[in-house]
C-alpha cells in the first residue's frame, strides 16, 4: 500500500472516532485546522522530522493503557506560593483549583471562551499553531486546536505577584486528554508559568504565547511520574521588540515523550532561550524538537538540551536556527549532549542551521559519551563511593541546562528532584 494511502487510513481511523466541538469565537480556528490535518497526515515514521520516534501510538485512535504511579514523593512546586489550575485527565477540577483572580493576569476556561463571539484569544488561539506548520509541519499540534476541550487563556498586563501553576493529574488508565492554552503577554507585563504532572495515559498539549514588546515570560515545566504514560505536547512563541522567553522542561520516566518548541522572533532586540533536562532508564524514549526563527535585528537565542541515559533508553535532539534575510546581528547558540550510562542507550541528534544574513554569530554543538572516567578516578580517590560519584557527575553534567532558569528557588527544586531519581537508581 501507498505511504500516502496508509496516511490517508490512519488519519480517517483517528478522525471518525472523534467529535469537532461546536459554536464559539473559535469554530473557525477550528474548521481551518481540521483542514489543516485532512491535508497534511498524521505523522509516520517516514515523515523527515519523525525518523527517530515512532508515533504509532500517538496517533492510534484510543490511548494505550498506562498504569498509575504510586509514590509518597511529593508533587513538584507543592513548596511554591503559586496559583493552582488543576486539570484530571485533561478536565478542569474547579474543587482543587484555586480562584483564578489575581492582580496584573485574567485567566478564562476555554470552555468559557467557546460561548463568546467577541474574545482577545480568537487572535492568539490556531494563529501561531498554523504559523508553525511552515516549514515543517505538525499535524498532531493542529489535531490539538480542532478538538481540544478544555484549557486556560491567560492574559498577562502586569506582573502577577505568584507564577500560575497548570497542575495535570492522571486517574484513569485509559485516559486520553487533549488541551490548549493561550498566553497573552502584553507590553512592559512579566508572569512565569509553571507545569507539572503526567496528565493522562495519552496527552496532547498546545500552547500558543504571543509576547508583546517589552514582554516577558518564564516557564518551567515538569514531566514524570507514571512511566508508561505517552505526551506529544506543543508551545509556539511569538516575540515582540525587546521581549524575553526563558523556557526549561525537565523530564523523568514516560515511555515515549515528544516535546515541540517552535519560536519566532519577529521584533528586534529579543531574547529567547529554550532549554530541556532528561533522565531516562530502560523503556524510555524522549524526544525535544525545536524550530527557532530570527526574522528582526539583534536578536538573541540558545538551545541548552542534555540527557541522561541508562538501560537501553533513547534520546532525541532536534533543533534548528533559522536566519531569516535581514536579520542582521543575531545570536544563535545550540548545543544538545547526552550522557550515556550503559552501551544499550543511544543518543540520536540532527542540529541545523539556515543562514541567509551575513552578519550573524551561530554555533551549534552535539556530542555523545560517558561519564568522565578521569573525574570519576578523581572523585573515588577521595574516598567518594562510586554511585555517589556518579551522580555528582552527572548532575553537573545537566547543571548547563539547569541554569536557564532564572529564579533560583525553582531551579533548586528541578535539581532536588534530579537527586532524588539518581538516588533511587543506584
């Protein structure tokens, strides 16, 4: 059978056992990307930008079943002062969920949205989703916009005294969750999201971030929990004049996660840095592709991705800068490394650039390997036990990506978890 037609099968399979949601300022965003997924597929292993990740079950039409994780481990942020925004296999919980008031931010359900004709989020919900589509695309993201139910659109306009916490939470096995959030930075406002949870057996995440001039947006996200869990999850930013996003995801267990950052930079004088930290034991495969476009002048990026590899898990990187004709000045770093405990674990990387300016600094980077044996000597020699040393390495192997993050109390909360998983492992 044609690859076209097998295409063809598996997207018709998904699409007929779901349900377009009705009505609302944003049918039409809708409408517009279920067309979207009609023409492009769903992925297969034989797209260019899935050759390394299998996405048979992401596209399947029902969710693998995924067992819960049972631990006393507290949840992560429990010790931050934050507002909580609960979702239970992708559905709101308003009884865990704090009042969604605050100075300086206004957060709306989407569900809420839906029944508006006139909303600030019908400019940002879809639009930098189709944007993302060229030149690669990512049908599974416009899957997201067609038929996701539920999430938050959160206007920022001044600076939020808490970060906003999206908590996920998984309770049923065969769940199968899709939401979509939209983050409306406005001039001169300032807020840091925070994410964590394992959400669903099978989740599909989009969010949209339109970052006016002057803007700023932290975000920090947690990944782990319930290993045999799937997530395809999706975050599109647009940048204005002057404007920062800092993001930082750290991943530990699930069998299969694909994280997709697409960035434009469009205004001059801004600054967008996307970093990532995995630790990956056995059945494990984790995936972070990211696409950063510089169309302004003096325009800053980095790319900060490491992974921690043991017992046969897999790692991904792939990640492009593109400079667009015009955009002179810019600053472009990415460097992706893996630390592979074992022979069985792999790393597979596909950095790129795509110059068309002239007066540019951009470097790229990638690199494999084990632990540093003449530091691991170092270390023993000193009467330090070998799993000890170990771990000493390792996190400072991660400590790079770590550092993206600005505020050193989350930082200090990402790097306690990472101690807690090495521990356990030795």
């Amino acid at each position: 059978m044609a690859l076209a037609q097998v295409k063809q099968n598996a997207t018709e399979a998904r699409l007929d056992s779901m349900t377009l949601p009705e009505g609302g300022c944003l049918k039409a965003a809708r409408a517009a990307a279920l067309s979207r997924v009609q023409t492009m597929g769903l992925p297969t292993r034989r797209d260019e930008y899935w050759k390394y990740t299998r996405p048979d079950t992401l596209v399947q039409p029902g969710a693998p079943k995924a067992s819960l994780f049972k631990t006393d481990e507290s949840m992560m942020f429990s010790g931050v002062s934050r507002l909580k925004i609960v979702f239970v296999d992708g559905v709101f919980d308003p009884e865990q969920s704090d009042d969604l008031e605050m100075e300086g931010v206004r957060i709306d359900r989407l569900e809420d949205i839906c029944c508006k004709d006139i909303h600030w989020a019908k400019d940002v919900y879809g639009v930098l989703e189709a944007r993302g589509q060229t030149p690669v695309e990512r049908p599974l993201a416009a899957l997201n916009t067609a038929f996701a139910e539920d999430g938050v659109a959160i206007h920022v306009f001044g600076k939020p005294s808490k970060p906003i916490s999206l908590i996920y939470q998984h309770s049923d096995e065969n769940s199968d969750a899709m939401l979509h959030n939209v983050v409306r930075v406005e001039t001169g406002a300032e807020a840091t999201i925070l994410e964590n949870g394992p959400a669903a057996s099978r989740f599909n995440k989009c969010m949209e971030m339109d970052i006016a001039d002057g803007g700023v947006l932290h975000h920090v996200r947690a990944q782990g929990r319930d290993h045999e869990r799937r997530a395809a999850t999706y975050m599109f930013a647009r940048l204005g004049k002057e404007s920062v996003y800092k993001s930082f995801t750290l991943t530990v267990n699930g069998v299969l996660t694909r994280n997709e950052q697409v960035v434009e930079l469009t205004g001059d004088d801004a600054v967008a840095h996307v970093a990532g930290a995995c630790v990956g034991d056995g059945d494990f495969h984790h995936d972070d592709t990211v696409f950063i476009t510089h169309d302004a002048v003096n325009c800053e990026s980095r790319q900060v991705f490491k992974k921690v590899l043991r017992n046969g898990a897999t790692g991904v990187f792939q990640g492009k800068i593109l400079v667009k004709e015009g955009a002179q000045k810019t600053d472009g770093y990415q460097i992706s490394q893996s630390l592979l405990l074992d022979d069985d674990s792999q790393f597979l990387a596909k950095p790129e650039l795509e110059i068309y300016a002239d007066d540019v600094a951009c470097s790229h980077g990638s690199t494999s390997g084990a632990i540093d044996e003449t530091a691991l000597y170092y270390l023993r020699s000193r009467g330090v036990p070998v799993d000890e040393a170990t771990a000493l390495l390792t996190l400072a192997f991660l400590a790079e990506a770590v550092e993206e993050i600005e505020d050193d109390g989350l930082a200090e909360g990402i790097v306690s978890r990472l101690e807690g998983w090495l521990a356990r492992r030795r």
